[in-house]
C-alpha cells in the first residue's frame, strides 16, 4: 500500500513517542508518531498540541459513578511497588484480573488480551454510603469513555456482540484525543497552505439563507424589552384580579387592600409581642422588634414607608441569631483595617448630586443610617440612569453565579416520560397539547438592606453626610454610619445571598407540604453515565405524584424565576403567588411594582434569553452583546496586526464579555483561555503562552499549609 505520495523532492521526517495522558487522556498507553511532510513545511510540533499537564485527568472522570461495588464474591490479593493496586479472583475461578485506583490511570486498552480488557477499579461511588471506595469491574461503555469514545448512546439498541465488535475496532486506532487532535491540527495546516487564487469562487449564497440573517428574532426581541418599573410606580393590582371578575368586583378590589393592611398590621404586631414574651431575650430581642413594630405600623399596602427588616423571629431557631444581629465580615487574621475619612467621587451635575443626597437621607428616613463612632468613611459615587440616578459605594463586589435551566416540550409527565425511554413527539400538533415550562419574574426590593450588618463592623462602614446649601454658602458635613448591608460592599452580596436562600428554602416549605406548589414526592436522577440518561432533561429531576416535575425557582441576585411545568400558566401563577406571599411575610420585599407574570417568552436575564415555547429550551444572547463581542475580537485581530502590544485594559473588557456571550455558547468558552493567559503573561514563573510553571504552582500547594495568617499591602 502507497502511503507516501510520489515525489520529485525530499520529505521531513519526525519520528515522536507521547503518552494518552499528554493529550488529556485516561490511559497510560504510548504511541509512536511518525510524520512525513514535504520539504516546504515543517514537521508538526506534538509539544504545541500537548496540554496534559495543565490539565490531568484521572481514570475516574471516565467511569460510572452510579454503579456499585460488585456483588460476587472475590478474592482481593494487594500487590505493592507496581503500577496497579493488586489482583482479583472471583470464587470458582482461575482467571487473576488486575484492579486499578482510579485516581491515577488506565492500563493501554490497546495492548491488553481480551480476556483480561474488562479489568477491575477501586473507584468513587454515589451510591456508597461510607468513605471507602467500591471494587468492581468497568463496564463495556466506560472502555468506551476511557478510549476518548462516546458510548452510552452509540451502545443503545446494540447487542453485546455488537458492541465488543464495535470496541474492538476502536482500540485498533489511537485513542479518540490523539487522532482527532491530530487529524484538527493536520487539516488546518493543509487550508492555511492554499494560496486564494486556489481556492474556486465561492457562489453567494441565496436570500433565504440564515446565512444571510444576522440575528435571530429571538435575539431582536430583548431589545425592545420594556424597562424595568421604577421604585415609585405605583402598584398594578390587576396581577391579584379574579378570572371574570365584574366591575364592581375591580372596584372593591381597590378598597379591600386598605382594610387587609390595616388587619396585616395588627396581626404582625401581635405575633411579634406573643413571640418576645414566651421566647424572647428583652435586653437584646426587643429593641430589634420594636423597630420592626414601628417599621409594621409605617406600612402600606405593598408599600415599606420606612424601609423593611426580616421577621427573624419567624424563622427556624437556628437562623434567627444571624438575621438580628447580622453576619461578621470574615477578614484574614493579624490584618490591620484601614482608617480615614475619603472624601465622595464627585457626580457630574449638580442635580444628580442633590438626586444623590436625596437617596442617602431616604435611607437615613428608612432608619439604614446611624450615629455612632467612625473609623472609615466609605466613598460614594453616582451612576445616572435614564431619569433617576444610583448610588453605590465605592467597594469590590465578587460576582454571583446564576443558575439557568429549561426543560423540553412533553405530551407526558416528565417522569412517565423518561420511564417510557423518551419517545420520540410529534411536535405538528398544537401547542396547547404540550406540557410547558413556565416562567415568572420577582424582584427583591432593597434586598441588601434588609439584612442587618454585625455591630463590630459598623465604625468601617461610615458615610459622610450634608447640610445641603443651595444659595451658595458652605455646606457643612457630618458622619454617620450603615447598620445594614450597603450597595458596593465587597461581601454584601455573598452574606445577602446566603439571608435570600434561606429565606427562599423556608417560604418553598419542606418537599412534604401538602399545599405547596414546590411540594415533590420522589427524586430521580438523570446522569450522563445512565444507560436512560436523557440530555434534553435536568440532572436531578424533582418529581410530584402524578410524575410531573415540581415546581422550582432560580435566582440571581435579587431577580428570583419562579418555573413550573403545566400546559397552561395556572400552576407557574400559583407557585410565584406561593412564594411572594411566603417571602413578603417574613419582610423579605417581593416587590409588586417590578413583578412579572409567567410566561415562556422572558425577556433577558444577566445577559441571556431563555425562551421554552418551542419544542427545546432556547438560550441566546442579545444582539447588542453578540455584536460588541464581535468587534472586540475583530480590533484583537487588527491590533496584532499593525503593533506590538495589545490594551490589556481593553484586552480584560473583551474577556470579560466573552464570558457572558460563552455562557450561551459554551463551546466557544475553552478559547478563552488563551485572553487570561495573555493578561496574566507578565507575572513571574510563566512560559511564553502564559501557562504558569508546574514548579511555581507546586510551591505555592505546598505553602498552603505554611500559611501563617500574614497579608501584603496592595
């Protein structure tokens, strides 16, 4: 056989011996590579493609941690200084097989007799009940996944003939990461070889091709969003109508809430008195309940007057002492705080200005500022808005994670269908035939002020305030200080959201409840190492009686997505009214101003668009992002082009984007490597593609527990 093309030349050759691991891979088998190129290209550099180091792989990312240690009865003979653990003879048989930690790697699957391929592994379980590891044999679709194949699904409908058929044509070739890799890096080479006038004019393509459609409607549709109500819109009681209410009825609908706050007040208020006098401490209880009572009384309807706290006292036992005195900022031991009176960024105009002190005396009104003493005034600055203005105080905050999910359309219950082998739906039929995934929209007022900030942290969170002078005189300044969590705080959002998750966890009830819409009755699970795995359905799926999945909610910050699973919106609708009435019982604002009714077609949220009236989840971004993440990377291209060195300010906005847009599509997200390798590159102890070096990030595991509680100065 002809493999080398006839040529009048010479040939590179390049002979090169790698290991599985080095491409990322779970064996320890090696390969010799031999490549051939002609003498106006290089041979291929294996060490460019080579990334196991950086990131290793273990033999346990490629098995089944659903299984359980085996059944039969065996005998487990330990082997000390080799490369496995020791050998296994099951009862009434001659045949030894090796067993292997899967912590480390696989044996070359290539090199091994068949009758020894099924080996053994003491391995990872989620379904031990004890630390120790199961020991058992691996499995036909785990050969699979060790040989960088898919198997679960290509297996389905196969007999077992078939599939020892199929791996034993896998295993004459090199593992799946070593020839793709290759085969990749070989292609590009050959295109980029082409000179243009080569390559045959291509036709442009026809009108009607997607091609031609720079974005989808999907995309188009979040910017025309209409923006979000202002914190002084008035209430739009029309979300608590009737179905076929009259006008009579609408009118006394808009009466009736006066009647119900005035009744809500005093049944707080009651219940906060019962609740001091059988449990409560009076020295450091009642002063907290006593502004909670003065705050109740303050209240209209869907309306804090003067401001909001948490009911802690409704709470379980375990919670409330957080919530009253608040949690203490964790800070790094021996380190010395800072002290000193910076003085405010100043705001552009003078109106956003007086807008500005405004806001700072409501929050003085809504009783969130204090007297008392002051070691660090913490500065402020003003973001306007379109007509409005925002204040934040000039701290780090970390970034929150958001959880997004969807969930295909079903003519069955989730469960009825994942138990039935998720056939395959006829999706021409109507759209009210199909069960759907339903979204609605809560937003949390003041969320972090309604958490109290601990008393030893106080004196750090000093605000300067003004006299407000308007004819031209001197404005006199004064302190006070937060004793609430404040906007721009570097651990307010970390100590909010763990108040707001516990809160959420209280108001969805245990998963029992007879009443609430968050009630499930069993758990199954949907892992990719089942043989039933279903990829269109979450992980762990929630199941209610008549198997259908139960109601759920995500957040993100202060934006809380009840979902629910229904053909129409009804039980969506109950769930978020469950959970709003929930929340606001407790002082946790579910803000009716800023509510949204369940829908399949939300609009965005940080960033993304998740639309489920189709039949499969659709995530996008918007259009605005996706076009500026594109120029972005077209002024990376240009810049490398025409200088020498690249923005790293602009280099980290470009990045930065690219991690929102990489949340929809996630296949892009490995590349972004590649720009934080580049920001990083000027650091010591890197190579020149910005990798750090393995012996800098050994010392630093090894000083780890070193570590004697000192900080540096930035």
């Amino acid at each position: 056989m002809q493999l080398v093309p006839k040529h009048s030349g010479f040939y590179y050759f390049k002979s090169s011996k790698v290991r599985h691991s080095d491409f990322g891979g779970a064996t320890a088998s090696i390969w010799v590579i031999i490549h051939l190129s002609r003498t106006n290209n290089k041979p291929i550099s294996l060490t460019e493609l080579m990334t196991g180091e950086h990131y290793f792989q273990p033999l346990q990312a490629s098995l089944d941690d659903t299984l359980w240690g085996s059944q039969e009865r065996f005998l487990f003979e330990p082997c000390f200084g080799e490369n496995y653990l020791g050998t296994v003879r099951l009862q009434n048989s001659d045949l030894s097989l090796r067993v292997y930690d899967a912590e480390g790697l696989a044996p070359g699957l290539a090199a091994i007799q068949p009758r020894f391929l099924f080996f053994w592994v003491k391995a990872d379980s989620c379904g031990n009940t004890t630390d120790n590891k199961v020991m058992r044999p691996v499995r036909v679709h785990e050969l699979f996944s060790i040989w960088d194949f898919e198997g679960k699904l290509s297996l389905c409908g196969m007999s077992s003939e078939q599939a020892l058929l199929l791996l034993h044509r896998r295993l004459q070739s090199p593992p799946g990461k070593i020839s793709s890799l290759l085969a990749h890096y070989l292609l590009k080479r050959k295109a980029e070889s082409f000179s243009p006038d080569v390559v045959p004019p291509q036709p442009p393509p026809p009108a009607e091709m997607s091609a031609d459609i720079l974005y989808s409607p999907m995309e188009l549709a979040a910017e025309v969003r209409a923006e979000a109500s202002s914190d002084d819109a008035e209430i739009d009681l029309s979300t608590w109508a009737l179905p076929g209410e009259s006008r009579k009825m609408a009118a006394a609908r808009m009466k009736l809430p006066n009647f119900a706050v005035l009744w809500w007040k005093d049944f707080k208020c009651r219940q906060a008195a019962s609740w001091l006098r059988k449990h409560g401490d009076s020295e450091v209880d009642e002063p907290v309940i006593d502004k909670a009572m003065s705050r109740i009384k303050a209240c209209r309807y869907f309306k804090w007057v003067q401001g909001s706290q948490i009911f802690y006292w409704l709470l379980p036992k375990e919670w409330q002492a957080d919530f009253r005195d608040g949690i203490k900022i964790w800070q790094l031991p021996n380190k010395t705080l800072k002290q000193g009176r910076i003085t405010n960024i100043p705001a552009d105009t003078r109106e956003h200005e007086i807008l500005t002190r405004e806001k700072i005396f409501k929050m003085w009104f809504n009783w969130y500022l204090e007297k008392g003493p002051v070691r660090l005034v913490i500065p402020r600055f003003t973001v306007p808005k379109a007509d409005d203005v925002r204040v934040v105080w000039d701290s780090i905050k970390p970034k929150d994670t958001m959880r997004c999910f969807g969930r295909r359309l079903s003519s069955l219950p989730v469960g009825n269908y994942l138990s039935a082998g998720s056939p395959d739906e006829d999706y021409s039929q109507d759209a009210s035939n199909f069960i759907k995934s339903w979204q609605a929209d809560i937003d949390v007022g003041q969320q972090f002020h309604n958490y109290t900030a601990h008393l030893s942290d106080r004196p750090n969170l000093g605000v300067r305030m003004y006299n407000t002078a308007n004819d031209g005189s001197v404005e006199t300044e004064w302190f006070a200080r937060f004793n609430v969590l404040h906007f721009g705080g570097r651990a307010s959002p970390y100590i909010a959201g763990i108040g707001q998750q516990r809160i959420l966890e209280w108001a969805r009830g245990p998963p029992h409840h007879p009443v609430s819409p968050f009630q499930f009755a069993r758990v199954v699970l949907n892992l990719p190492t089942m043989f039933t795995w279903d990829p269109s359905l979450p992980r762990v799926l929630c199941l209610r009686e008549d198997g259908e999945l139960a109601s759920a909610e995500v957040d993100y910050v202060d934006d809380i997505h009840p979902t629910s699973r229904s053909k129409d919106s009804a039980n969506a609708i109950a769930a978020a009214k469950w959970l709003r009435s929930r929340m606001n019982s407790v002082g946790n604002q579910a803000d009716d101003r800023k509510y949204r009714n369940p829908t399949c077609r939300s609009g965005a949220w940080k960033g993304e668009i998740m639309h489920t009236d189709q039949p499969f989840p659709r995530k996008a971004t918007t259009a605005k992002k996706w076009s500026r993440f594109k120029s972005g990377l077209s002024w990376i291209l240009e810049t490398s082009h025409t200088a020498n060195v690249v923005s790293t300010a602009e280099l980290r906005r470009i990045a930065g984007l690219g991690i929102n847009v990489t949340e929809v599509y996630q296949d892009s997200r490995c590349y972004l490597k590649g720009f934080f390798n580049a920001i990083e590159a000027f650091r010591a102890n890197r190579d020149l593609n910005g990798w750090q070096m393995r012996l800098d990030v050994e010392e630093k595991s090894s000083s780890i527990g070193r570590f004697d509680g000192s900080c540096g100065t930035a």
